[in-house]
C-alpha cells in the first residue's frame, strides 16, 4: 500500500522546497531519517514516509455489512432508490457524514467508566469545563446535546426578528435557527470561493468588503457575526487565520460580537498551519489557542473534532448573556452541569477535545481525504478543488452529463456508488436543495449536483479508500450508462431525507 505523497506541496505552499527535497530523497529510496533531519523540516520525520499510517492500532472491531451485488439491488429498491432509507447493515463503507460517525479512543471508553452522574455539580462537567476554558480562553461553557441545541439557545437569547447574522457562509441548522426567529442570514463568502473549479487555500474566508458594507448598512441590527470553521457547506473549506483577525478588527469597529461555529476547528488550525503563509512552524494546538481567543464565544458540535458521537457546547464571555443562554439551557436541555448530556458524556468529550489536537492524527486525516482526491484527480474525475478537511466532493453533473438536472444525476452517481460497492454518499444537488414546481412557480433546480463522500474519523483504513477509490473508478469508466430518476412520493420540505424515486427505463 504505497501511495503518492501524502503531505505535497500542493498543501504546504511554504515550504516546497524541502518537499521538493524531500520528494528527490524519495526517488533514490534512501532511508528518510537523517536526511529529513539535515533538511531541517518543519515536520516530523515521521511523517516524511509515502504511505499513509492510520496514528492507531485497533482493538476493538466491528464488522463491515458485505453484500453481494444482487442484495445491494434488492436493498437499494427496497429503499426506494434512496440510500438515506438504506438500512446501514447493507452499507460497506458509510459516508454519508462525519458527524457522530467516528472511534472513540480507548482513553476516551475508559474515561466513559469515571463519568460522574451527579444532577449538579458532576465531576465529569468541571473536567470538561476546564478543558474547554484551557482550550479557548472563553469563560462560560455550557454542555449541550448538540451543536443545533448550542444554536438554538444563543440566538433564542440573542435576536429579534428583522435582525441580520452574517456569516462566512450558515450550516443549514444555522440558519434554520436564526430565520426561526425572524432574523435574517446573510451569507458572505468571496465571489471566487463560489466557483467550484477555484484551486484557493481558504474558501472559506468571510469576504471582509461585504462584511463592512452590511455593518455599515445595518448598524445597530447585528447582534454577532458567525464565522463557520471550517466552511462546512464546501466540504469544510477553511478560514485563514489572516481572515479571522481582519473580521475581529470589523467586530470590534462595528461593536459587534464575533462568535465561531467552530465544529471543525482542529481541521481549521491543521489546513491554516498547511496553507498560510508564516503559521507553519506553529502548532495545532498554538492555532486552535489563538483563534478561539479572536471570538468572543462559540457553539460547536461535538460530534465533529469533538470526537464524540453525541454532544455539544456553547461558549459565552458576556456574563449576561451567558446567565440568559443558562436559564434557557434549563428549559429544554437540563440543568447547566449536564446540558442533555450524560456525566460518561462529558468525561468522553473532554479527552476527545484533546486528542483531536495530536499532530499525527491530523496529519493522517488530511492525507486521507487529499489521498482519495488526488488519486481520483488523476484519473479525471471531476471533483469540487480544492478538497477540504473532511470531505471529497464528486461532480455527479460531469459524470452523468447526459442527464437533464430533472432526472437527478446527483442521485444517479450515488446509487451507482451504492450498488457498484457498498459505499453511501449524499446527493447534494437538486434532490436536496431544488423545489417542485407549484401552480405558479416552474420546478427549481440546484446550481451544481454533487456526491459528497464524507469522512468519518478514525474509522476507516487506507485499504478501506483504495477500495473507495476502485469503486469511483469503475463508475467513472462506466458514467455512459447512470440512469436518470424521477421523484415518486415527496415533502414539501427537506424532501432529500424521505423522497421516494424510480429509474427512469
Ligand atoms: C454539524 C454541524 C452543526 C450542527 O450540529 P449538530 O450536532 O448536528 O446539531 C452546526 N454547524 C456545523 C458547521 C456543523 O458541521
């Protein structure tokens, strides 16, 4: 299982010169160590090796669903040609999302066995709290049982309708939370982060010139500016540290507060240290330090770097606004010391917020997903670029060019995923983002449709991307034949979950 460079310098602009170095002492096959050691790399040596490690040994195992191609026939019709209905005993390899899908360590099992369940006061939440202040320098932290609850009690406590939130760009329970409450989302990425073919490090940047022009415009009508890391709705596309610092310079003119949807920041701190310019010789950890110190609080959802399967926080340094959020937390989630979480919970998270820091471990995630890109780029296979830090996005548009956007070409690469080899993507194009047509209004459609292949952590091997790798391949070579769809049964919301579809003959 040797592969193509893991780190290249397609991720570490500054310092191509000892990749390219690095790339010479490959060719002529020589061991690594000391030359890497004279080469005076930023890295360590360790991860100087083509071949990706997974940073773990397995002790605990689960066996995979391996189905043959007429099962996965009967299942995927069963299902009615939506793998959001497949059961996921008939799923090889699953990613339909990183969230909540990840291994625990097993520091973090046996740290599930000291979890105090106390109602109030538990042991477990002031271990977990203190973590988090460590970790982000925030004052108040608030458990909660996911990172949609952390968002639901900060803008309940923060907005009023006509409110404006801007943001980088809103995950979708983002802004379903602040337009619930009558506020508007503005989403503002830079004009170039919209073209999927726009090879940039930071996609996920704010555009500080739209930023100004709606402070300015609605001055005294932004309770915070949320800034997404990293930019999930591009397969976590990150924000430069550079821009973190510019939007904090906008709050603080502004007299706004800035607040992190941080799900993703240990991904966040690995891409800046990889991709900007003068922050690779710092840590993770030193990056994680300074971004959350730029924000005045933050929600997250643990069950991303949190390397949890459930659970979230809110993180306040308003005093008042933290005892708002608190008496809120008390309504739905529970008292403030648990936040809707179990004690065994908090104990998880905290080690977990630990580990997602480690170095090997980042490395390793990253060149996992830049693995399975770069193979699949090699072969042509049309992707959004660059990849981001958790998922490869597939172009189902280009791989099924024959089909209208009526018929689902999103949809018809997923199945075809499916049923090629087990492995479950999301459609996210007109399946999910488009409306039927109404008596008045024509059928809308999705500006691109794409496959997401979502990674989750520490799960899968690189044997395990190969084959993912394979099975894209083969569906690529045979793109002529995807069938189109047609939608059967759906509602008239979020329709992508439940939609019941056909092959068109
Ligand atoms: C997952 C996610 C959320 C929502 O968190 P849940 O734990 O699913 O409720 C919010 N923002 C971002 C960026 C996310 O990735």
């Amino acid at each position: 299982m040797t592969s193509p460079g893991v780190a290249g310098p397609a991720d570490a602009p500054d310092n191509s010169m000892t990749f390219a170095a690095l790339n010479a002492v490959h060719a002529g096959a020589k061991p690594l160590h000391s030359a890497a050691a004279t080469l005076g790399l930023g890295v360590p040596v360790e991860h100087t090796h083509r071949t990706i490690i997974e940073p773990f040994r397995i002790r605990a195992v689960e066996p995979l669903g391996i189905t043959t191609r007429a099962e996965r026939e009967v299942a995927l019709e069963r299902a009615s040609f939506n793998p959001f209905a497949l059961h996921a005993d008939e799923v090889l390899i699953d990613l339909l999302t990183d969230s909540g899908t990840g291994a625990m360590s097993a520091a973090q099992w046996a740290a599930i066995m000291i979890g105090d369940e106390s109602y109030a006061g538990s042991r477990s939440f002031y271990r977990l709290e203190s973590v988090v202040r460590e970790l982000t320098g925030i004052r108040h932290v608030i458990p909660t049982h996911q990172g949609r609850a952390a968002e639901h009690i900060l803008f309940s406590a923060l907005l009023k309708p006509g409110n404006v939130v801007p943001a980088n760009a809103h995950f979708d329970t983002t802004r379903a939370n602040v337009e619930f409450l009558g506020a508007i989302a503005v989403d503002l990425l830079r004009d170039e982060a919209m073209d999927p073919q726009a090879d940039l490090p930071f996609k996920g940047d704010v555009d500080v010139v739209k930023l100004r022009e709606v402070l300015v415009r609605e001055r005294g009508n932004v309770p915070c500016v949320m800034v997404t890391i990293t930019n999930n709705r591009g397969g976590g596309q990150p924000v430069s540290m550079g821009n973190l610092k510019a939007v904090r310079a906008l709050c603080d003119e502004f007299g706004v507060p800035m607040f992190l949807d941080a799900a993703r920041f240990a991904e966040n701190s690995w891409l800046i240290k990889m991709r900007e310019p003068g922050q690779g010789a710092r840590t993770a950890t030193e990056i994680a330090h300074e971004t959350f110190r730029l924000a005045d609080g933050f929600t997250i959802s643990a069950k991303k770097d949190g390397l949890v399967n459930i659970g979230g926080l809110l993180g306040i340094n308003n005093d008042a606004l933290a005892d708002l959020c608190r008496t809120r937390l008390i309504l739905t989630e529970g008292f403030p010391t648990y936040g809707g979480l179990a004690g065994r919970d908090l104990e998880a998270l905290a080690q977990g917020l630990k580990e997602v820091l480690d170095e090997d471990y980042l490395h390793y995630r990253h060149a996992s997903v830049r693995y399975v890109f770069d193979r699949l780029d090699a072969m042509g296979v049309p992707m959004m670029r660059p990849p981001g830090g958790h998922a490869v996005y597939l172009d189902g548009g280009a791989f099924a060019a024959h089909l209208p956007k009526s018929q689902f070409p999103g949809l018809s690469l997923t199945n075809a995923l499916y049923l090629e080899g087990g492995v479950r993507g999301v459609e996210v194009g007109s399946l999910m983002f488009g409306k039927p047509a109404t008596g008045t209004e024509p059928e809308e459609f999705a500006t691109l449709e794409l496959v997401r292949l979502t990674f989750p952590r520490r799960t899968y091997t690189q044997s395990h991307m190969d084959y993912l790798v394979e099975v894209v391949a083969h569906v690529w070579e045979n793109r002529a034949s995807l069938p189109g769809y047609r939608i059967v049964e759906q509602r008239p919301v979020l329709r992508a979950f439940t939609a019941k579809m056909a092959p068109i003959a």
